[in-house]
C-alpha cells in the first residue's frame, strides 16, 4: 500500500494553505487605515486654505470635482493612501506654489504634504498602521517557514503528522483521504531547528481569533 509522499506540488500546497492562515488578519489589519477618518477634508481645507474663499466666489464650472484626495508622502514617510471627503470638493486645473503640499500632477489629485504639525498626528497614525501590517506578515512568514521546515523535513506525510500533528489541517480533504488509507513505514524522528510548540501556538491562535474561517 502506497504512502503520501512529500511532492513538490503538495508541499507547495500545504506551505501556501499556512500563509492563507494568516492573510485574513493581514486583510483586517489593512483596511484598517487612517483614511477611514475624517483626515479628507482636514487636508483639503489645509491646502486649499489661501485660495477657497476666492474659489467659492466663481462658478462651479470653472473647476473640476473630485470626491477624495490621494496621499504619497507626509515629508520622508510613505503613506499610499486616498481619503475620502464627507462631500464633493472643487479641485482647480493646478496649484500655485504651495508650502502646504505639492501636487504630483495637474492630471491627478494626488499630493505630498510637507511634514507640518498640523499633520503630525496623522503621520503616527501611518506608522502605527504600517507597523500592524509588518507584525502580522510577519507572524505569517514565521508560520509558513515553520510548515516548511515540517514539510520539508520528511519525505512522507506520516511521520510528520507525528512529529506536529496541527499539519493535519493545513491539508487538502483528498490528502486526508489518502492517508487514512495508508499505513505508516517511517519512524524516524527529524531534528527539524524549529520550534514546534511555536508553530502550534500560532496555528491555534488563527482557530482563536477564527481568522482562518
């Protein structure tokens, strides 16, 4: 009777079902951006400051209507993010020379803002961002190197079920079948230099948080 061999294809699976653990958390924690706040219009009244009462004395054909505005840059830091205003704004065709922010393009709304204090909290709110979204890619890059060292480490299924038996749910339903039908041969253990006990605490805790629903 034939046993469940470590493929290419099926360790390719079972490290990429791993990394799929994880990637509902790394969804929520990035739509979980500073634009979700009212920052749009904070930064259209900044930049547009010197110029809106002028702007409201003309008719509104002269300018174009935009619905948020896009962020590159608060000074050095990145921030790639489009935020929403509550209402339609005036955009004109350009700018004149801003010390507020610079505008990528006539052809866009996109800007950089100088690094001011009237931007500052919005800069740490970037960073924290950014921060959340590095710690859960890289509680999932632990994970998924982790399944590989497992995956890796064995040439068949069974003896690394025994060694870390939370691999059984990272495999397909047809892998499952198949090696309920086998009979184990291998009983050599494998120092894997990895922490097992780690691997299965993270496993766990996408079944806590129900993350990998």
């Amino acid at each position: 009777m034939a046993t469940v061999k470590f493929s290419a294809d099926l360790r390719t699976q079972i490290i990429n079902t791993a990394k799929q653990k994880f990637a509902p958390q790394i969804d929520k924690v990035t739509a979980a951006h500073p634009a979700n706040g009212a920052w749009g219009d904070i930064i259209y009244d900044k930049i547009m400051e010197p110029w809106l009462p002028l702007m409201m004395q003309l008719p509104r054909c002269f300018f174009n209507d935009k619905n948020s505005i896009t962020i590159n840059h608060i000074g050095n830091q990145q921030v790639g993010l489009e935020f929403p205003f509550t209402t339609t704004k005036l955009f004109p065709q350009c700018l004149p020379t801003n010390p507020v922010a610079t505008r990528a393009s006539s052809y866009n709304n996109s800007f950089t803002l100088a690094d001011l204090p009237e931007f500052a909290p919005l800069k740490e709110e970037v960073i924290a961002w950014k921060r959340r979204i590095a710690a859960a890619t890289a509680q999932q890059k632990e994970f998924a190197e982790s399944v590989a060292a497992v995956v890796n480490g064995y040439a068949t299924l069974a003896p690394a079920l025994k060694a870390w038996p939370p691999l059984w749910d990272l495999l397909t339903e047809q892998t499952k079948e198949k090696h309920k039908l086998i009979v184990e041969r291998e009983k050599k253990e494998v120092n894997l230099g990895v922490d097992l006990d780690r691997a299965t605490a993270l496993a766990s805790w996408t079944k806590i948080r129900g993350i990998d629903q």
